[in-house]
C-alpha cells in the first residue's frame, strides 16, 4: 500500500513538474523531451515496485495518454475539411492546376519512396540473416483487416458516403470530398460571387476556430507522451527483446537507412538536412510516441505551415493522404523485412525477380492504408499471400510489434513531411 502511493505521489511530481516547466516558458520541444524521459524512468519504476494499487496508477496512465489520442483523433477530419476548403478559396487563378500536380506529385513520390524503402528492407534483413536458424509453429497468425485487392481498395477511397467516410475515419474519402466541395464553391464564386460571401465567411471562422482548438490540444502533448512511454515501458519492459534483437537491429537500421534517403532527397530539393531535422523534430517524437500515423496528422500539418512556412493545401493535403498511402516503413521496410524472413526458413533464395515483385507489389498495397496502431499487418497480409509465402512468420514478431512500431510510425511520418517540402518546392518553382 506504501508503495502504491509513492508511485502516485511520483506521477503527480512528474505532471506538476511538466506544468511548471510551461509555466517557465521551457520551449515546447524541450517540455515533450522531458517528458518522454520522465515517462521511462516511471515506467521502469513501476515495473520493478508494482505495488499492490499498480491498476489505479495505470488506469490514471491509461486516463491520460488515451485521452491525448482521442483528441488528436477529434481533430482530424474537422482540420482536414475546413483547411482544404479554405486552402482551394484562396488559391489563385491557377488552383486547378496547382491541386493536380500536388495531387499527382504527392502520390508518385509516396509509392516510389515506398518501393525503394522496400528495395532497403529487403538488402538490410538479407545482410542480417533474419530468420535464420528459426522455424514456424503450426499456429497461424490472423490479419486484422482484410485486403480485398486493388479494385475494391480504390473504389473504398470514393466518397460515396461523405458522412459515412468521415465516422469510419476514411481520411481519403475525405480529402477527395473536401477538394471537391473546395472546387465546387470555386467554380459557383467564379460565377455569382454574392451567394459565395457567407459560405466564405463560415468557412474562415470554423478553420480559425478549428486552429485554435488544435493549438489547445497540442499543448496536452508533454503530458500525453509521458503517460504512453509510461505505459508501454511497464506493460512491454525489456524482456520482450530477448531472442528477437536481431529482427529489431535489422529494423532499425533499415529504418535510419530510410530516413536517409529522406535527407538526400531534402538536400537535393535545396533544403538543408539539418534545419529540416530541427523543425521536424516534434511531429517525429510524437509518432514515435504514439505509433499512429493518424494521431500525429494534426502535428504534422501544424509544423508543415507554421515552421516549413508551406501553403496551406500542401501542408494539409500531404499529410492526410500520406497516413494512408506510401508508408515508407509499414508498407515498404515491415513486409519486405518479414519475406526475407520466411524465405530464410523455407531455405528459399531471394533472387532479382523476386526484389522487384516485392517492391512494386508493396508500392501497390500501400494504397488504402489505414494510419492507426498494426496495420502494417495489411501490407504483410498482401505481400507474402502475393508471393505464396506463409502468414505465420508475423507470429515470431508480434510479440516485439509495439517496440518497432514505434520507429516505423516516425520513418512514415517523415517520409510524409519529405514529400511535402519537396512537392511544395516543385510546384511554388513552376
């Protein structure tokens, strides 16, 4: 019992001193870093003197962090739709054009990226031997989603349903709405101007309002990553990376090889690698954190306007279809990584032919991509079905899933804010 409420004696310490370092005017990213190390040393703490009251202290755990979660979720489509829409209304005479290559532009870099990620994946798990020595039990693992091909996948990302497709969190559907509706009242303010001036005005009070609500929830960050390190390190502590630290070395070392590849592409954009890592910093800490492509969108777009100074429907539109299309490291590194696995247990060689299948056939699965916590098992769901290989390899990995989601949702992310930068680039020249 003594124990118990020492340990939420600390947690309370803790979010008093996150508060008093805002109220010291300590910069957001220096309040989120200590956060993060606040949350690891609770969570070893609570792992080594649970205590008899552990339940209360992870419910006020669970209370905080999901509650972060849920309202970085809150803001999403409210931010997409108003921000689009506004974006499109004051564009120039050249919007059309200006959407059609961010659109097409955006897309084409998102799944080349993805493809060479995979290419990155594959070398990497071969140079690492993963799966050597290891074998499958008969237990086969189960596909949270189902992939129903690429037909069906393009037809889902239609906003038949507008209201339907916002519920179901369809960010897709409803970006193709937004432009739509954004183009729409472009074209009727084109030709009757007067019945365009209240929708106008509607639509700049509720982005302002919806701004300013996002900047009240951004400032829950510190708190919100405290409380899911905290979490995660007393729930996954550190003896999950027994037997399984080759997968991850090789994972994140794919992983840093990506985001290298980011920084070459930035650098040959003309943007300086080191100035992009210093205003990415806080979006990439947050995915990190909270493994949800999805959950950070708000982050993102936020750094991309305020701190990247990019136009509005680049630093909205980028983001929202790259949380569920080319993600770099859940549909490029993760299957590439687990079919060197299985052929390393079928005794099987990993040929050219093969190279290329795999990078052009993850490029098509990322496609539709939902950006929430494990849907990298989407991806692996279509590559090693595609390619005949057993499922059950996920098995080996799950248990270490939250440990490399965590870098994968980053690697995503920041392939996001590159094609962003680089696409607002190329169309701000053109």
């Amino acid at each position: 019992m003594v124990i118990s409420l020492v340990n939420l004696l600390i947690l309370l310490i803790c979010l008093g001193l996150l508060l008093g370092l805002k109220r010291k005017n300590f910069s957001f990213g220096s309040r989120i870093l200590v956060g993060l190390v606040l949350g690891v040393c609770f969570g070893l703490l609570l792992k080594t003197f649970p205590g008899s009251g552990l339940a209360a202290v992870k419910g006020v755990l669970d209370l905080i962090g999901d509650g972060y979660l849920g309202l970085l979720r809150m803001l999403v489509i409210p931010l997409i739709m108003t921000s689009i829409i506004h974006a499109i209304l004051n564009l120039g005479t050249d919007s059309t054009a200006n959407i059609k290559k961010i659109s097409f532009l955006s897309c084409a870099m998102l799944l080349i990226m993805t493809a060479l990620a995979s290419l990155i994946g594959l070398l990497v798990g071969k140079l690492f031997a993963v799966g050597h020595g290891m074998t499958l039990s008969g237990l086969m693992a189960t596909p949270k989603h189902e992939y129903t091909g690429l037909v069906d996948t393009l037809l889902n990302m239609l906003p038949s349903n507008p209201v339907a497709a916002m519920v179901q969190e369809n960010t897709i559907a409803t970006v193709l709405f937004a432009v739509l509706l954004g183009v729409a009242a472009r074209m009727l303010d084109a030709a009757d101007h007067d019945k365009m001036t209240t929708f106008r005005q509607f639509i700049a009070s509720i982005f302002a309002v919806v701004k300013k609500l996002a900047a009240i929830v951004l400032q829950l960050t510190p708190y919100g990553i405290f409380a899911l390190i905290s979490v995660l390190v007393l729930e996954q502590g550190v003896a999950l990376l027994a037997g399984m630290l080759n997968f991850i070395a090789a994972m994140y070392v794919a992983i840093v090889a990506v985001i290298l590849m980011h920084l070459v592409i930035v650098t040959l954009s003309g943007q300086n690698p080191w100035q992009y890592l210093k205003k990415a910093y806080n979006p990439l800490l947050v995915a990190f954190i909270t493994r949800s492509s999805f959950a950070t969108l708000p982050v993102t777009e936020e750094t991309l306007r305020d701190k990247f100074k990019l136009r509005q429907t680049t630093a909205t539109f980028v983001p929202s279809i790259g949380a569920t299309i080319g993600m770099n490291a859940c549909a490029g590194i993760f299957p590439a990584m687990l079919v060197v696995m299985a052929l390393a247990i079928l005794n099987q060689p990993l040929t050219l032919h093969l190279i290329l299948t795999v990078m052009f056939i993850n490029a098509i699965a990322s496609l539709g991509i939902s950006g929430i916590p494990g849907t990298a098992y989407i991806a692996a769901t279509v590559t090693l079905t595609a390619l005949n290989l057993p499922y059950a390899v996920v098995a080996l990995v799950q248990g270490i899933d939250p440990i490399i989601d965590m870098g994968r949702t980053a690697t995503n992310v920041n392939g996001v804010m590159t094609t962003a930068t680089v696409v607002d680039r190329v169309v701000g020249k053109a």
